[in-house]
C-alpha cells in the first residue's frame, strides 16, 4: 500500500510534535514530506536527526504540494487556525495541535473549513483515547463494571514548560496574545475530553478558579481548578497547575461510579479498579499501560476511510469548556459552555 506523505508544520508544541515526527519516520505506511519551524535553524536541525532534507522556511510550500496528503500542524495557538483552514481548504488531513484556537470565533472557522472539504481532522487531545490505558478504561465504563459514572477528580502538577527542550523560558505558552490560558488549559484539555468520551456526554456548566501561586508575574496563570458538571450527572474536579518543582510531576485521577470505582497515581504507577470484576471482591491493581498515542495507524486508517476516534467538532467542544473555565475565574461564577456560537 502506498505510504501517506505527511509534513509537519511547525515545532512549537516540541514535546509532541518530535515524537511524533519519529513515529512518522520508523512508520512502514507513512513518509515524512517535510518540515517548517519558525526557527530554521532548529528546524534544521531535527531535519537532520531523522534524515529528512527537506525543511522550508514558508509553510505554504508544504500545505499548497499536491503530493503531500496530509498536515501536521504544532505551530503555536495564535497561527493553527489558519494553517489548519488552509490545510484543508488543499485538501489535506489535518492533525491538530490542542487547542486547536484561542477562541471560540477562531475554532468555528476551522469547523466549518473541515466541514466544507469533507477532511479528516484529528485533535491532538483526544489521541489519548487511542492508548491502552484509556481504551481499557472505557471498555470497564461501556460494561458497566462501574455502573453508571456519578464523580471524578484529575490534578496534575507540572512545572513550567519550555519553548524548546534546553530552554527553560515558558516562550509563546505564558504569552495571552499566543495562547487561550496557562497551566489549567495546558493539561485539563485532556481531562475534558477524556471525560466527555467516557460518559458519551457534553459539560453542561463549569465554576473556574484561576491563580499565580508561584510565578506572581507570569501574564497566565500557573494553577486552576474547575468544578464541570456533565449532562450525564457526573461532576468532576479538574486541577491543574506549572507550579511544581522541576522533577516533580504527578499525575492522579479517580472516577467513582454507583457499582464501582478507578484511581490512578503516577507515583506507584498502577490503576486499582473496585467492582464487577470477579472473582475479585474489593480493590484490584493492574499495570496501567501506556496513557499516550501518537496515533499513526488510526490517523492513516481514517484517511482511507475508518470511522475516526475524534473529529474537529470534539476540539470545539473541548475548547468550548475551556473557554467557559476563564469566563467563569473571570466573573466568579458559573458557566455554560457557548458551543454554537460563531
């Protein structure tokens, strides 16, 4: 089968888009056409370690290549919407970097674009739903062996990120014209559409906290707490935060449900699962498995016509309770998520 000609547009999101860039490589079904950073010597660089010559310092040249059937976009928030529209706009599939705008105005036009030109859109978010973790996970809910999903709880703590691996300045990420949010968007996008996958609902209101508790002076925020209620009934808490030590990440999460429940802690690394699980009674541990996808097989399975795990209308969803998460830290109170709005 011929190999699907992907080019990655932008490395801002480095901590995805390099791996991702290797997976392309070693892929037997895809080719890496090409690469554009706004840094062309970085650029140049990683084009280097995987052996692809082609870097270019104008991304138009990789979205307007007729041969090229798809686009990776990991440029910075402020310019996806448009490479994501152009993208499309050529035909091209599209992986998207998350969020995939900074507003809900921006996103709409995205939508709308993939809409019109019948593409594939994958959000980087929602490639979670592809790893082993989370599929097991779901499959527990789908059974039942949980009953039906009543709370959950996700913090995560992390620490500031960099604009490239030996860069310790935050760069574009801690910048409001750039980017929609600091450190609770940063991660909770992942919470949110994990959850709404899981109860096969949208958030029907969200209450925001945002702070500066370690860094008074960045313009976002580095922590955030959110109570999202889900049209299904389950109310979730989301915490996220940069304002951990260097080396002292951590990761939980807990869903209770009416016959059982499921914890995480990346500290001890298991997941332990109470309920329709015999001939166990009581608590059961389990290696977690992997909780990331890079999602190359799906992403080229769905470009041949395989029903895709998430579309562009889960981006505006999930982007949509974010932006209800600011409104509602702005205003101090509750918020509904404007989904339609243009």
């Amino acid at each position: 089968m011929a190999s699907v000609r992907i080019a990655l547009v932008g490395l801002d999101h480095w901590y995805s888009a390099l791996p991702l860039a290797r997976a392309i490589v070693d892929h037997p079904e895809a080719e890496l056409a090409g690469i554009y950073h706004s840094d062309p010597q970085q650029a140049r660089k990683v084009g280097q370690d995987l052996g692809i010559d082609r870097v270019t310092d104008h991304p138009e040249e990789l979205i307007h290549d007729p041969d090229v059937t798809a686009i990776a976009s990991f440029v910075s928030v402020d310019r996806n919407p448009d490479i994501c529209i152009a993208a499309a706009r050529e035909g091209k599939h599209i992986l998207s970097i998350k969020p995939l705008a900074r507003t809900l105005e921006e996103s709409s036009r995205v939508v709308e674009a993939v809409r019109d030109a019948g593409v594939v859109f994958l959000p980087a978010e929602s490639r979670q739903r592809l790893s082993a973790q989370y599929a097991r996970l779901k499959s527990w809910v789908d059974e039942g062996r949980l009953g039906r999903l009543l709370t959950a709880s996700f913090s995560l703590w992390a620490s500031l990120p960099r604009s490239w691996p030996d860069d310790p300045d935050p760069g574009w990420f801690a910048d409001p014209n750039r980017a929609p949010g600091g450190g609770w968007i940063d991660h909770a996008i992942y919470h949110i559409d994990l959850l709404r996958w899981l109860t096969g609902s949208e958030v029907a209101r969200v209450y925001g906290v945002a702070r500066n508790l370690r860094y008074p002076d960045l313009p976002l925020e580095d922590y955030g707490v959110a109570t999202v209620e889900f049209e299904s009934g389950l109310v979730a808490t989301i915490e996220d935060t940069w304002h951990a030590a260097p080396g002292a990440f951590r990761m939980q999460w807990s869903l209770v449900g009416s016959e059982g429940a499921c914890a995480y802690d990346s500290l001890s690394g298991r997941v332990a699962v109470a309920g329709s699980f015999p001939p166990f009674e009581g608590w059961v541990h389990f290696a977690p498995g992997q909780a990331g996808s890079e999602g190359i097989d799906h992403w080229i399975a769905a470009m041949r016509g395989e029903q895709p795990i998430a579309t562009v209308e889960d981006a505006h969803h999930n982007l949509a309770a974010c932006v209800a998460f600011y409104r509602s830290a702005a205003s101090g109170g509750q918020v509904v998520p404007q989904v339609g709005r243009r």
